[in-house]
C-alpha cells in the first residue's frame, strides 16, 4: 500500500515536472533564457507582442506595418536592438566575456552596438563575435547590445513549367519549405557569457533568440518590400503585418471543397475577410445552381435550353506568403497574400462544357448576390481577366456560352480595400 | 494656317492613338512569356488586342486590326517555317474575328476564325517534331475552339510543359481535362494512360492526397466509367449530366403518358367495348 503512494507521488511530481518544461518551454521559444541572471529584451517593433520577436529591417527602410483593411497603418524602421543584460552585481575582480554565435553564417554578421572591445571569427558552424576579457573599467559592460547586420535578399525568380530534367518545378520557396537557396534566413543566435575571476570561469550564462514562425513569415514580407519582380513592373509594397494579425488556421466549413485556406508550411494564416468571402461565395453559387436547376430555365445564347452540371466550387489559392506568391503569381502586390483574397475553381474537367456552364451560373450568382458578397471579383484565363468583349462573344468555340465562361481557368474574388 | 490645323488634327490623333496603344500593359513576351520572333511590335499589339479592353473606337479597332494583317502577311514569306508566327496570324485573326463578331457582321467573323484556325493548325504542325518551339501560355490559348483532334494535342502539348498555371489544382484539372477530351473522342486506351500518368504525376510532385481524394474519384467515376458505358454511342459522348437529365425530363414524362393512354384505352375497352361484344354473345 505504501509502495502504491509512493508510486502515485512519484508520478504526479513527474509529470507536473514535465508540464513546467512544458510550459517554460512553450513560453521562450524564440528566445531561450537559459539562466535567471541574464534578461533580453529583442522586440523588432512596439507592436510586436512578444519580447522574443525579432525581423531584420535593412537599414534606411522604412515599412508600412499593419496589413488588414482595418488596422491602422505604421511605419517601422530599423529595428530595436538587441539588449542582453546580466542582473547580478559584480565584483571589482571579476571579468565578462561576452559572445555572440550566429546559426546561419549566410546572413550571419552582426554589428556590436556596445562600445566594448571585441572580434569576429568565421568558425566552421558559424559567425562568432567575441568581446575581449571586460574589467571593471569598461562602462556598461553588463550590458551587450548589438544589431543583426542587414543582408541583401534578392527575391527568387521561379521559372515554370518543366526544368531542365523534364521534371514539373516544385514550389521551392518560403522558409518553411525545402530551400535550398536559403532566400530566407532562419535566423538564431547564442548569446553566451562567461564571468571569470582571475582568469577561471566562475559562471556561465546563456540565451537563444530565434526567430518563430510568426517572425519568419514578417521577414518573407520585409524581403519582398520594394522589390520588383524580374526587375520590372511594379515595385512591391505590401505591408508587413503584425504579429496579431498572424494567427493559426480556422477550420473550412466542410462545404467548402478543395485546398486548404493556405498551402503555405507555416500551419498559420492571415485572413482578412477571407473566408467569409468563401463562405459567400459558395452559398451564392450552390443557391443560385439549385434554382436554376430547379426552374430549368436557364438558355444559352442561341435560346437553346441548358442543363446546370452538379459541379462544386473547388478553392484552388487563399493565402500565400510572399514567397509562395512569386511562385504563383505574376502579382507582387497580389491580395492573396493580405488574406483579403480567394481563386475558385469550377470541379469539372478544365474547359470542358459542365465547366463552362458553372462558371457562367457562378457569375450570374455572384452578380445576383452583388450586395450581399460586397466584394471584387474577375474571371481569368492565363492570369489575365476576362475581357468585357469576351463576355459578350461566342466564337471560341461557338457553342451558345459565352467566351469568357468557356476560357475562364478560375474565379478570383477578393474584399475591397 | 488650315494645314497647320489640320497637321495638329493629324499630330493629336496619332497621339492619342499611340499612347492607347502603349498604355498596354502587357507585351507578348510579358504575357506568353516568350520572345515572338517577329517584330514585337506587331507582337504585342496583337497580345494587345488579345488580352485587354480596347480604348478605340470601333473605326479604328477595324483600322489597326486590318494594318495588323496587312504587316503579318507583308512577312509571312520569310517566317513560314516558324511556329511562332503562325500563333500571332492566328491570334491576329481571332481578333478580327471577335472584331466582326462585335460589329455583327457574321460571314467575315466565320472567315476569320476559319483562317485563325488554319493558322492554329500550321503552328501546331510546325510544332509537332519540337513542341517546345511554343509554350504552354500559347498551346493553351490555341485550344479553344480548335476541332477536337487538335485541342487534344495542344492540350496535351500544355500539359507536357507542366501546365501553363503554376496553381497545382488548374494542373491536376488540365489532367482530367485532357481525359475527359480523351473519353469523348472514343480514345479509351489513351485516356487509361492518361488518368495513370496524372497519379503518377501526383506521386511524384507530393500531391497532398487528402485534397486530391476527392478529385482523384471524380475523375475515376465522372470520365472513366461514365464514357466506358458511353463508347458504343459516339452521340451521347457529350455531357452526360444532361443525357440524366434528358431522361428525367423526356424519357419519364413519355412513359408516364403511354402508360395513362394504356390505361385510358383499357377502361375504354372494358367500359364500352367489351359490354357490346358480349350483348352480341349467343346466351
């Protein structure tokens, strides 16, 4: 009986321990604080809700922040620094040695903000800066302060179709994907310090500030602020959006058929309006559909009476990070990427005649419920929208449907912003 | 100072037209994403045409569709040999097609799609031994309205060059559309292959098959099975959907009828036939 009780204690201990790593765990992810003696303080911006956030602004830029309709915008700029304090009073006798280690040597140089004396060394698994031992007659010296030193992102330019091997090109960016390129830092650095007496180390301290996965996707957009894609057009300028306006992905009503509402790795959305916009859309269009099928009045151009196919919407793009985004879409300020926006395809064989005919019964829903989806949308063929021409002829092929339902490879429909 | 005003007249015009023209924004190459191999201003004011609403006015669309196959056919000698020129004829006739289309001036709309389709068929020839000598941005603008051997091949073509969309799902759908076009053509064993290629092709790019379940069954029960049953009668091989509601609509309320005649001409029978019959009957 005893040995039961002891048995039982010794599991609750075991696992209310657990659950406070758990938590402590959950808790500093990104920034590691593995001693009670230091604090760091590495928020990229006022907004950002969680000391252990951290972007990379190159330096002179400034970025709009704030990417929903309704959310105020800001401008942020180079970020704050990296402040990295030991708490403990020190003696006259004791020394510090800080150091930095980054985990990514690609992006991995950093600027030392604290005046202390000090060198950087290109090890094997990465940058390391290393201050000089610090006496008591270096001002500051619990304190370190340093800043990532901005890189230069150019964005990748995905080529489509086959490559080379005749093999179909794979999405290949974004930093939660496989990259080999490394377009996106992932970045982390160790902070270690060590106090020594003498000439022995009497105590060590450590920190890991990494960037989550919030933190990477607000990088994705920093990279692609103001850059053209292939060098021309127009430069990009959406706004990078806050770390509130990141968050995990709701559930898709099981009405709604196809992807996903992002097919980005990052298990995290931005949907502004989105799904909702889906939801509309999609009621719209199976009410409109059940009416018409339901009246069997529906004619095509030459009088002749049509038969409404049992196709559903299938949602083929919501929202796309950056990175996704250059792979997709031509548009780099594309509102998919806002969470504002929705591509629907017709579930039947592409250009076939069923799904020539839903489009056309999804355009007359969409046109018939104007006010109530109060939202953009267009027809597109080849990443162009349909032009009004192509809504009024019937040449290709002449079949009683309109040009633009028989060409469409998609609808897309975004909230106006 | 009339000429003067006149040559304003004629400056302001050609103004006007000019930045219309170049306020397009997308060229050939932007659009096709290819280099058109004739001169590209002739290129892109047909993609022009093609791909954006017009800002002219009806006269002068007919004006500069016109000059546009006038240059076309002034070059047409030195690049018979070249696939890519016979996309731009085509697509040039297109326009003019939509143009009389528009203008409902019939005979010389089908006159143009006829030569935008020859045209089509040249390119598509030339194209044969190498397909890459055009893209999937053109083979899928070929497709509409070809007759249905050739829109096969160009969508074939399309789909040989990974699809000209990068969305997966428009890919997997140019798949099922390519079986489908397979099935209504009688050419099952092809539309076998086909529909192993496209889950081979998911295999191999990581299709996430918890979203493409769905799709892979349609394709399974909506374009193999259905046109199996369908193989033996090529007229029915269009749109099952409404063959079933053909039947609901016809064929249902037809045998309705019959059977409220059989049973009208029965009570008839019994009602005033069979009585005389059998008053005449010797007791």
């Amino acid at each position: 009986m005893t040995d039961k009780c002891f048995l039982n204690k010794a599991i609750k201990i075991l696992g209310h321990t657990c659950l406070y790593y758990v938590a402590i765990y959950t808790q500093f992810c990104n920034a590691e604080i593995l001693s009670n003696d230091l604090s760091v303080i590495s928020s990229a911006d006022p907004q950002s809700n969680a000391v252990q956030s951290f972007i990379i602004i190159p330096k002179e830029k400034f970025i709009q922040q704030s990417i929903k309709k309704q959310t105020k915008r800001q401008i942020i700029s180079q970020q704050t620094p990296f402040v990295i304090e030991y708490n403990k009073p020190l003696n006259d006798t004791e020394t510090l040695e800080w150091r930095v280690k980054v985990s990514n040597k690609q992006y991995g140089t950093i600027a030392a903000l604290s005046k202390f004396p000090g060198r950087g060394k290109l090890l094997k698994s990465g940058f390391l800066w290393q201050s000089d031992y610090l006496n008591k007659s270096v001002k500051n010296r619990q304190r370190l302060v340093f800043r990532p030193k901005p890189f230069s992102h150019q964005p990748k330019i995905y080529k489509k179709g086959r490559g080379a091997a005749g093999k179909r090109r794979n999405y290949g960016g974004g930093t939660m994907h496989v990259n080999k390129e490394r377009y996106n830092p992932k970045l982390s650095y160790t902070i270690n310090l060590n106090i020594l007496k003498s000439g022995s180390i009497i105590s060590s301290h450590k920190a890991i500030l990494k960037m989550d996965k919030k933190d990477m996707i607000r990088q994705e957009y920093i990279n692609h602020y103001n850059i053209r894609r292939y060098g021309k057009g127009d430069n990009g300028n959406i706004p990078i959006p806050t770390r509130q306006e990141i968050s995990t992905i709701p559930i898709k009503p099981s009405e709604l058929k196809g992807n996903p509402l992002t097919e980005s790795k990052y298990q995290l959305i931005i949907d502004d309006g989105m799904l909702d916009l889906a939801n509309k859309i999609n009621n719209a269009y199976m009410t409109h559909s059940k009416k018409l099928k339901a009246s069997k009045a529906f004619y095509d151009l030459d009088s002749k009476k049509i038969f409404v196919p049992n196709s559903s919407l299938w949602i083929s793009s919501g929202w796309r990070n950056p990175e996704r985004n250059e792979w997709y879409s031509n548009a780099v300020n594309g509102i998919h990427q806002r969470g504002g926006a929705i591509d629907f395809i017709i579930m039947a064989p592409s250009n076939s005649r069923d799904s020539a005919i839903a489009y056309w019964v999804l355009w007359q829903a969409l046109e018939e419920k104007k006010a109530y989806i109060n939202a953009y949308w267009q027809l597109e063929k080849n990443g162009r929208p349909m032009t009004t021409q192509e809504f009024k002829q019937d040449i290709e092929p002449k079949n009683g449907i309109p040009d633009a339902f028989d060409k469409a490879d998609h609808l897309h429909a975004n909230i106006q912003y | 100072m009339q000429t003067f005003s006149t040559k304003l007249r004629i400056i302001v015009f050609i103004t006007a037209f000019a930045t219309s023209l170049c306020s397009s924004a997308a060229s050939f190459g932007d659009y096709f994403q290819s280099k058109p191999e004739i001169d590209s201003t002739i290129a892109d004011r047909v993609t022009h045409y093609y791909s954006e609403d017009v800002q002219l006015s009806i006269s002068q669309q007919q004006l500069e569709l016109l000059k546009l196959e006038s240059q076309l056919r002034s070059i047409e000698s030195t690049h018979t040999e070249q696939a890519i020129y016979w996309f731009i004829r085509g697509l040039n006739d297109r326009n003019l097609a939509a143009h009389y289309t528009h203008t409902n001036e019939q005979k010389t709309a089908k006159k143009h799609i006829e030569n935008k389709n020859n045209a089509y068929k040249k390119a598509l020839n030339l194209a044969r031994n190498n397909p890459q000598k055009l893209n999937a941005a053109m083979y899928s603008t070929m497709k509409h309205g070809l007759p249905e051997d050739l829109k096969i091949e160009a969508t074939q073509f399309e789909l040989a060059q990974g699809g000209n969309i990068d969305n997966d799902s428009a890919y997997w759908y140019l798949h099922w559309s390519n079986i489908d076009q397979l099935k209504k053509a009688g050419r099952h064993e092809e539309a076998d292959k086909a529909f192993e290629s496209m889950q081979k092709a998911m295999q191999e790019n990581n299709a996430d098959m918890s979203v493409y379940a769905e799709l892979n069954r349609q394709v399974e029960k909506q374009t193999l099975k259905r046109t199996d049953k369908n193989a033996a009668t090529p007229v029915q091989k269009y749109d099952t959907e409404e063959n079933k509601l053909i039947g609901k609509e016809v064929i249902m309320p037809a045998l309705l009828i019959i059977a409220l005649l059989s049973l009208l001409l029965l009570t008839i029978y019994e009602l005033f036939i069979k009585p005389k019959k059998n008053k005449h009957k010797p007791n």
